[in-house]
C-alpha cells in the first residue's frame, strides 16, 4: 500500500506541475473542467477464483476436468482524485489515482468423476474465496470535451491486494460426508496495468458525473497445498509427500462503476 500511495503522489504531482501552464477548460455552457477533483464511486466488477488440481498420477484428462474456474462478481466502492488541464481548445489530458475495495465471498462449485485413471471415483467439490479484494491505480486520461460531456479513455499503473483460498474435498460414491479436504490460502499483493474508457458529464457547476469501464491485468498468484484432513490425503500428497494441489487466483478484473466528483476548479 505504501508502495502505491508513494507512486499516486508522484504522478500527480508531475501531472499537477505541468498544469499550471495550461488554460482553463471550459464549455460553451460556461462549465469548467480544470484543475483538482475528488470524488467517489461504485459499481460492479468481476474476476475467476481458479482451482487447478493435478494429482498424484498425472493425466491430462483427468487435470483438465479438474480444473475449475467460476466467475465471481461483488460490489465495488471507492475514491478518486486527479487534475485535468487542456492541450488544445477541446482536448483534456489528465491524471487520476484511486482505490476500491470489495466484500469477497466462497464460490462452489462440484463435480462428479468416473474414469479409469486415478484420481478414484467420486464427487470433488471446489470452494473459492475471489481475490484479491482491493485494486488501486494510477492513470492518464485523454478527454475530448464537448460542451458539458467529456468522453475519454485512460490507462496506467494497477496494484491489487487481497487473501486468496481454495478448499478441495473428496467424497466417495455412495458416501455423504468428505473423506479428505485439502487447502491453500496465502495473501497476495500484486502490480501490473489497467486501461479503460468513460464519459463524464458536468452537471451543476462544480459537479461531474461519470460511467466508466476498467480492465485490469495482473500477474498470476499460485499456491501450493497448506494442509490435508481426512482418510484419503494420498489423494492430494503423493507417497513421497509431494505437493500437487496448486490454486491459480485471476489476473484479469473488470470494473464498470459510476462516479461523481467536486471540481475545485483551482489553481
């Protein structure tokens, strides 16, 4: 977090400096789109908890009906700040940092197994927590401006952090309760890129308003099993005590949230 909040400051400071150079953004309807802002904001956004199992005797086919990955959506809510300053009579370019964060939730999903290679018949049942649970960046915006209406499009720096974990449990055929649970969680932080497009619209004077889409890349996190239960953890850990089990958290995010934001229309 230190991390981030560090490389927030110094881009908007590089961005705020060269504005105090620049001329006043406003519409023919006498809005004014420049200098500071500070909003918040909330909306949607999606990722996929993986949990990809190999187990002990390796078999393509068996790895890949194993391998689940359900899709996950929660509530986002967040702040913003930035500064906007012209380029030309219509053009705005500027730079914008924020953070948002999301409740996460355990993602089921179940599968029954009948083949002739290990692993041995039964139902595996895949329990996902979605991480990470929080992203913040550090972004350019390229605005046209349109009167009171400023679409743009944008694109910087993404870090995210969060608790991943995933849960396999095995139960026989004709059994009701698991015999063998394994688990792995581990916190994950993690940087990469996000790019995206919006419109904002000047409402009131000194208020936006805004729709904006954002993709989020990120590297993969993996990790390895962190313990095994039950009668049946041969399953998960080989005869030599061999990790298999590995949970590969989403590196993609999308987020579409709404936004409105104060114009302090200084300095």
């Amino acid at each position: 977090m230190k991390k981030w909040r560090a490389t927030a400051l110094i881009a908007l400071t590089a961005v705020s400096g060269t504005a105090f150079a620049q001329n006043v953004i406003t519409s023919s309807s006498g809005f004014n789109w420049s200098g500071f802002y500070a909003g918040l904001n909330a909306g949607g956004v999606w990722n996929d908890t993986c949990a990809n199992w190999t187990p002990y005797v390796s078999n393509a086919a068996v790895s890949n009906f194993l391998a689940n990955c359900p899709n996950n959506s929660a509530f986002i809510y967040g702040l913003q700040a930035g500064y906007n300053f012209l380029v030309s009579p219509q053009f705005m370019l500027g730079g914008e940092a924020d953070f948002g964060g999301w409740s996460t939730k355990t993602r089921t999903r179940t599968v029954t197994y009948t083949g002739t290679s290990p692993p041995p018949d039964g139902t595996y049942a895949f329990f996902g927590k979605p991480s990470p649970n929080g992203a913040g960046t550090v972004r350019m915006r390229f605005g046209y401006v349109a009167d009171q209406w400023m679409p743009y499009a944008t694109g910087g720096f993404a870090y995210a952090s969060g608790t991943p974990s995933t849960t396999i449990t095995y139960t026989p055929i004709g059994a009701t309760t698991p015999t063998a649970t394994s688990n792995a969680v581990k916190t994950l932080s993690t940087n990469g890129w996000t790019a995206g497009a919006g419109v904002e619209y000047g409402a009131a004077s000194n208020f936006s308003v805004k729709l904006e889409w954002l993709y989020y890349q990120f590297g993969h996190g993996q990790r390895s099993v962190g313990s095994c239960t039950g009668v049946g953890c041969n399953l998960f850990y080989g005869a030599a005590s061999v990790v298999n089990f590995q949970s590969h958290n989403s590196a993609e995010l999308n987020a579409v949230r709404l936004g409105a934001n104060y114009l302090f229309n200084w300095p």
